[in-house]
C-alpha cells in the first residue's frame, strides 16, 4: 500500500515535469503537452501482467515498472517509451 502511494506520487512528478518541459520548449505545437503513462508494479503472477494496447499514435505513451520480465518485453514494442524503476 505504501509502496503503491511512493509509486503514484513519482508519477505524478514525472508527469508535472513532462509538461513543464513541453511548456517552456519552443515548440508551438499543441499536440505535445498531452502523454498517457501506464505502470505495473508485482511479479508475474499478478494478472495485471500485460501490456496494454498503445493509447495513442500522436501523443508521448510512457511505461513504467519493477517487473524486469515486462520491461524486456516492454522494450521490444514501438510506440511505448519506458523506464525501469
């Protein structure tokens, strides 16, 4: 649970920094201050052990996790920008 708590609070730091950096970029499109970010936290027995569709073509897609067995997989899609933590 606290776990959990830590895991969402870094997200939403990551998140807020994304955005802060898209904002102050000079680029004028619009299209890049949106990004969707999916995270796995367990093992591989935990059913919620996949990797879902990509959300979007147009807009940033981050995959966050522990699991080294889905970041190996994760690794291998296009579209998905990852991170192992």
């Amino acid at each position: 649970m606290v776990i959990n708590i830590i895991f969402n609070i870094i997200i939403i730091v990551i998140v807020i920094f994304i955005y802060y950096y898209y904002s102050n970029s000079n680029s004028k499109n619009k299209s890049n201050y949106l990004a969707y970010y999916t995270y796995f936290i367990g093992s591989d027995n935990n059913i919620a052990f996949k990797i879902p569709e990509l959300p979007s073509e147009k807009y940033d897609c981050y995959y966050y996790t522990n699991n080294k067995n889905l970041y190996k997989l994760i690794k291998k899609l296009n579209g998905y920008q990852y991170l192992y933590i």
